[in-house]
C-alpha cells in the first residue's frame, strides 16, 4: 500500500493541481480517517527536498490549512447536528459523553493536539468536542495550534528523509512514511500511558 501511494505521490509531484489535493485531504480525513493526508504530506516534502517541487512552504500552508478548515467542520457538525440530542437519549452514551466533556475541560489542550496524529482519535475529539459545547474560541485556537504542528511535522519528517535518499525520489517518499508511522506509534503510546498515569479511573 505505502509502495503504491509512494509511486503515485512521484508520479505527480510536480503537477499544479497537487497543493489543492492536499488541502482537500487535510480537510476530509477530520471526517473519513482512511484519507492518507499523512503520507502524501511526507511524501510530497521527500520529493521536494530532492526536486524542487512543489515548494515546501506552499505544501506547508495547504496542509495546515487543510486540517484546520477539517478539524472546525467536524467541530461544527458535533455541535449543530442532532448528535447530542440522541445521545441524551441513551444513559451510557451520554455518561460516555459527560466523561468526555469533563477530561476536555481538565485537559482539553492535550486531547485535542495529541488527537491530531491519532486519525480516528482525531474524529472522535473534535465531534466530542462539539457535541459538549467546549468552547468554540479555545477549540479554534488549539485546533489551529494542532494543525500547526501536524504540518511542520510531516514536512519536516519527509524533507529529513528526501535529503537522505538523495536521487530516489520514490524511496525518500516511502522512508517518510515509515518513519512517520513509527513516531505516531511511539507518540500515541507514550501519551496513553500519561493520561492512565493522570487519571488511573
């Protein structure tokens, strides 16, 4: 699969039409984790530290871009849609929900920067988020901080790895994306065993 993607991130890097696939991406996966938004990010910055294309602060700005305008959709559709009105209607879920509610307010920086890197932690935040009225200016805050983050991050891991495969394109895109995948890994775990150490219930 990540060959695959890899292929087809080189096929194309150069296009003019790949920044806004990009943006598209970034935005879309807050809803449909699946979207490989990660990998064509890394992918795309391997190519460029090697080629020239595209520009990596363009890549850069669309990415954060992107995942910010993904993040405040799936914000605003938790908030406004009949979620929390069905979820009143069923003990456990709305128990789940106040739970929810009450570690974002006693952590919420932390969920909603470390939900970022976790895809399907990432739409489970954000419409949790909307669906218990965190407060909209703190969410669009630290949303535009986590946005900030996740692109610098995949930019720079896919630059990193394009300046040590010199001349393969290809491979620099496919070292990108595994070393991405190893620190989300090692991200995700270490931040699951600070929230148990924090809160053993």
């Amino acid at each position: 699969m990540f060959e695959h993607v890899g292929e087809v991130v080189a096929a194309h890097a150069g296009a003019p039409w790949v920044l806004a696939v990009v943006f598209a991406l970034a935005a879309l996966d807050a809803l449909l984790p699946p979207l490989p938004s990660e990998s064509i990010v890394i992918g795309l910055a391997a190519i460029s530290a090697d080629t020239g294309a595209p520009d990596l602060l363009a890549l850069g700005c669309c990415a954060l871009v992107g995942a910010f305008c993904g993040d405040n959709l799936t914000y605003a559709i938790g908030r406004h849609s009949p979620l929390r009105g069905w979820i009143a209607r069923h003990p456990r879920l709305e128990h789940a929900f106040a739970r929810a509610a009450h570690q974002l307010e006693r952590r919420g920086a932390l969920a909603i920067l470390a939900a970022r890197y976790v895809p399907v932690g990432r739409v489970a935040v954000n419409l949790t988020a909307g669906a218990v009225r965190f407060p909209r200016r703190r969410f669009v805050a630290l949303s535009a901080l986590a946005a900030c983050t996740w692109a610098a991050y995949s930019v720079a891991v896919g630059a990193l790895a394009g300046h040590w495969v010199e001349s393969t394109p290809l491979v620099g895109a496919l070292l990108g994306i595994v070393i991405a995948l190893v620190l989300g890994y090692a991200v995700d775990t270490l931040l699951q065993r600070l929230l148990r150490t924090r809160d053993p219930r």
